[in-house]
C-alpha cells in the first residue's frame, strides 16, 4: 500500500469510527481495513470490528466519495448516469436508505448502516462470501453461469414487485437529502442522446436515422421519467456491481438508484450492459428464459404483462432506448469519456460493444414484429464493422 493509499485509508476508518460512535454513542474501534477498490473518486474498504459490544457486524463495508469535479459530458457529467459527485452520492445515500426500510426479504443488497451527507460517507453491511456476476460469466461454466443470470431476473422481478407504489416513500426521502428538485443525470442523458445521436451516426458511421425511428426512439426514452410499470431500480446493473452469495443475487452501487418502467432494468442485461464496455454472449432462448422469470415475478403486479406482444413492445423500446445512449456514450472516439468507465475481465473495446448491442437490437426487433427497426439496427451494426476495418 503507497503511503498516499494508507493515509487516505487511514483518514477514511477514523471518519467511520468517528460516524458510528455518534451512531452507537460510544467509541467504536475499526481495525485491519482491505482496500477493495472502487473508482478514482472513491474509496471502499472493508474493515473488521474490534470489539462487537454494540451488536454490529463482524466487518462492514466502508465507502467515502472524495471532493473534486467531474469533467462534462455534455454538461451532464464525465461518467455514463453521473452528473455530479453531489447528486451520484446522494441519489445513492437515499437508495440505501429506501432499500433498507423494504421488508428484509425485499432488500436487494447490503444494508445501510449509518451514513454522513456532509462527509459523503457510507456504512454498509459486508455481503460475506459472494462472487462477482462478471467471475461467474467470465468462466462460463455451467450451470453455474445460468442459473446466476436466471437469478438475476428474478430478483429484479422481485424488487420491482415490492416497491410498486412506494415512489412517494422514496421521494420523501429525496427531499430530505435536497435532491428532490434536481433531474436525475440518467434521465438528463437519455433526453440529450436522442437529439445527439442521429447526428453522431451521421458524423462517425454514414448512417441516416430514418424520421420514424427518430420518433420512436423519442418515445422511448420517456421511459426513464414515466413509463406504465414504475418500480425502483437500484443501480447500474453492471456484473461487477452484482454480487452472487448463498442469499442468492445482491446488487451494488445505486448512484444511478430511482424509480423508472422496470423494463429497462430486465432490457439493460439483454443488450449487454449498456452503462459500460461488456460483452457476454447471450443465446435467444436464454435471453428469452430471463424475460419470462422476470415477468413471473411483476405479472401478479402488472397482469397486462400477459400480454406476449405487449412484453415484446415494450422490452423492445427499452433496450432501443439504451442502444441510442450506450451509442451517446461510446461512439464518439473520446479516450477521456472511455477511460471513466471502469474495466474488468469483461470488457472489450467499445467497437465490439457497440456492435453486439445494435445487432441485438436488430434481432429483438425481428422477433417483435419490427422489420423497419431490425434493418436500420443490423445495418448500423455492419456500418460500424465496415469503419472498423478501415481504420488503419
């Protein structure tokens, strides 16, 4: 550990012991902290209780969000679904809190156990023994591999069931923390891609986005801030932030946390993670096996989701809306904007990204009904391929 890292790590246990001896009202001794990363922003470390007289965890989870500024994005952050440190740690801080006073069953991931807006520090449960999604689907073996995913469905579904009508809970707790006048930056994106990207296809590929599309992809992106089916939505859904453990699958990092149409949550995972560089192949009938554990969850809830064509509609506008922002995000050749995003042992370069998520789209679009949206996504595709092999 460089000294810089040992004093940072040493500045961030006494903060978290200084936060729970206001929380238990007496000192709390923190000892043996394990870095165990986080981005340039951030610092997550778990740490072991000295004593446990005050009927804490063993070990917690310790994760303080340094000062400093993002560079923009189209003046909506330099990350994909971050606009400010503020806002990503604050619409975080009010996620925990909300998923923790869900019924324990419900909650989707580590418990929040204290926490200081002012200090932008978070106390977590530690999820003890759990493997990150991106292990399980980086070794591919099954059944291991799918079943995780077919977990993964699942407990979206759950999580959607449960917080269904609970939007005013959440929104309380946003005023509280002052945020509740600010726009979500995810929302913000999806409104700025729909205007940008016709233009960046234009500009990087030769492709012309036809009027029609244009329209639906408008359309679409109200899912974001409307939409039929509103559920909370933890986080971005990238496999590094889920966690399978003998609870079965926990999710983590809700900067991106609000209530939007819970189609996009199942969608995000059928066009490959759009909110950064992944690439897993996923085969029709698993992507197909995953819509319809998902659904078995929220029918009871939405029973117009019986409706096969209805499903296929509206999972078709949200993974169109997410191809249009991981387009926004990755086709521009900006080696800032790339480098933001963090890398694990599923990346792969953005090209590649980007390819498999309009072809996936094209395929979606066929089996909905969709010709006109199948050809124009495989074509953007095969134009991105063909500028590819062009470059020197």
């Amino acid at each position: 550990m460089t000294a810089l890292l040992a004093e940072r790590t040493a500045e961030v246990v006494a903060a978290a012991e200084l936060l729970l001896a206001k929380r238990m009202g007496a000192p709390v001794k923190l000892v043996d902290p394990v870095e165990l990363g986080g981005s340039g922003r951030t610092i997550v470390l778990r740490v072991r209780v000295a004593d446990n007289a005050y009927s804490l965890p063993r070990t917690l989870i310790v994760k303080q969000v340094s000062d400093g500024a993002l560079d923009s994005l189209d003046g909506f952050g330099a990350e994909p679904g971050i606009g400010s440190i503020d806002s990503a740690f604050l619409h975080e801080a009010v996620s925990y809190q909300f998923a923790t006073a869900l019924a324990q069953v419900n909650r989707p991931g580590p418990d929040l156990l204290a926490h200081d807006l002012d200090a932008r520090l978070l106390i977590l449960s530690d999820l003890v023994g759990g493997t990150r999604l991106t292990t399980v689907l980086q070794n591919s073996v099954e059944p291991a591999a799918g079943n995780s995913l077919m977990a993964f469905a699942q407990a979206l579904g759950r999580l959607h069931a449960a917080t269904v009508g609970r939007e005013h809970d959440f929104t309380a707790l946003m005023r509280r923390a002052e945020v509740a006048h600010q726009t979500e930056a995810i929302t913000a994106q999806a409104t700025a891609a729909i205007s940008a990207v016709p233009a960046l296809l234009k500009q990087h590929v030769g492709v012309t986005v036809p009027v029609e599309l244009d329209e639906f992809a408008k359309h679409a992106s109200r899912l974001f801030g409307g939409g039929r089916f509103r559920a909370f939505s933890p986080s971005d859904l990238c496999p590094d932030n889920v966690i399978v453990n003998d609870d079965g699958i926990r999710f983590l990092d809700y900067e991106w946390g609000g209530f939007r149409d819970a189609t996009l949550d199942i969608a995000y995972a059928l066009v490959s993670f759009p909110g950064c560089l992944c690439y897993y192949d996923l085969s029709r009938d698993r992507a197909q096996a995953m819509i319809e554990a998902w659904r078995a969850e929220v029918v009871g809830m939405w029973p117009q989701l019986v409706d096969n064509d209805l499903l296929r509609a509206k999972i078709l506008e949200a993974q169109l809306v997410w191809v249009w922002l991981t387009t926004y995000w990755f086709l521009p050749d900006d080696h800032t904007r790339i480098a933001a995003v963090r890398e694990h042992r599923l990346s792969v370069p953005r090209s590649d990204a980007l390819i498999s998520r309009w072809d996936t789209l094209g395929t979606s679009a066929d089996e909905a009904g969709r010709a006109d949206i199948a050809e124009f996504a495989h074509g953007v595709a095969t134009a991105i391929e063909a500028q590819r092999l062009t470059k020197p």
